[in-house]
C-alpha cells in the first residue's frame, strides 16, 4: 500500500497553500508588553508558581517567535 501525490513542489510552495501561522493568536507587541507587566506585579503562592512559570515561559517564547517573524503589529 503506497501513497500517492497529486502534485510535488520542488522549489517554492503555490502561493494559495496554506498559512503557516495561521493558528497563532494574534497579539501586538502592546498586549505581550500588557500581560508581562501584569505577571510582574501580581504574587502567587507556591502551589501556582509551576504553573505561572510554565505559562510566562510560553508567552515569553511565542513574542520571541513573534518578533524573529516581524509578526508583531
């Protein structure tokens, strides 16, 4: 059993394929900023530290991501 493709693209894709970033949210660099400040001046107890820290680590590499892009408006 094999498959087989209806159409190879060698060197560049179409240009109506599919949005690579398409799934990402949408944030300007204000909102990241918004949010950082916000995490920065709130206090957790230690059972959300794990947590926050997972959750900052996310959105610290998404606007990383997002500039390395130009993605950020």
């Amino acid at each position: 059993m094999g498959f087989k493709s209806g159409k190879t693209v060698i060197k560049q894709l179409p240009k109506e394929s599919v949005d690579p970033y398409m799934g990402l949210p949408s944030f300007s660099e204000d909102e990241f900023l918004y949010l950082f400040s916000k995490l920065e001046n709130m206090e957790f107890k230690g059972k959300e530290m794990e947590q926050i820290y997972h959750l900052t680590l996310k959105l610290q590499n998404l606007y990383l991501f997002y500039q390395e892009k130009n993605l950020l408006k």
